[in-house]
C-alpha cells in the first residue's frame, strides 16, 4: 500500500511559526511580549525569552521594531526547521523570565542549521 503526501499534508506537520501566533502565546501565557535572543553556543542554539517585555516603558524599541526583531529570529527558526520545537516549548514551558533570568529553549544544531550558518 502506498501513500501519497501532497504539498498541502507535508504543510500541516511542518507548519512554519508566524509572528501573531508567538504574540498570541505570549499574550495569553504571561499576558506580556517578552522580548527574545537567539545566539550560537558550539553545537546548540539557544532561543531565549528574555525578562525585558514590550509593554515596559523602559523597553528600548517600538512595536514595529519589536515585531520586525521577532521577524528575523522567526525565520532562522524555520530555515533550521525548528518551528515544531519552538511552538511545543512555547505551549509548555513552566516558567517566565524574571529580572535577570532567561528562559532558554536550547536546540541541536541540525544540518540545515550548520548550512544556514557558514
């Protein structure tokens, strides 16, 4: 018996993130927009939700800003094929940021990751 996967199926199991839908696990999570890093460390990359949020007056950027910063780390996410991993961990994840403290998602670096970063 064979199977045939169509464009549209394969879409549903590597659905890329989108920045209204990392917002709206923000918003509804911890009812704020933190801000996030996404940095290389050997053979890991971290994604790390950071304690500085958007709706601080002390927050350094605008929305548009903001938005556009979340922009360019969402899209290395999905090149790496990290979306999936991402989510999950946004759902899930136990704690929040405090002063001082990140919440890090610390993720292999695969081979898509190492072709996107030479």
């Amino acid at each position: 018996m064979r199977i045939k996967f169509t464009f549209e199926h394969l879409e549903k199991f590597m659905r890329p993130l989108e920045i209204d839908e990392i917002i709206y696990y923000l918003d509804n999570r911890w009812g704020r927009k933190y801000d996030f890093r996404l940095f290389k460390r050997k053979d890991y990359l971290y994604f790390q939700m950071m304690w500085k949020y958007l709706e601080q007056e002390s927050f350094p950027i605008s929305e548009a800003q903001y938005k556009e910063s979340l922009a360019e780390k969402i899209e290395i996410l999905n090149r790496g094929g990290y979306s999936d991993l991402v989510r999950e961990w946004l759902r899930t994840v136990n704690s929040k940021p405090r002063l001082g403290r990140a919440v890090s998602l610390q993720l292999k670096i695969n081979e898509k990751m190492k072709e996107f970063l030479i």
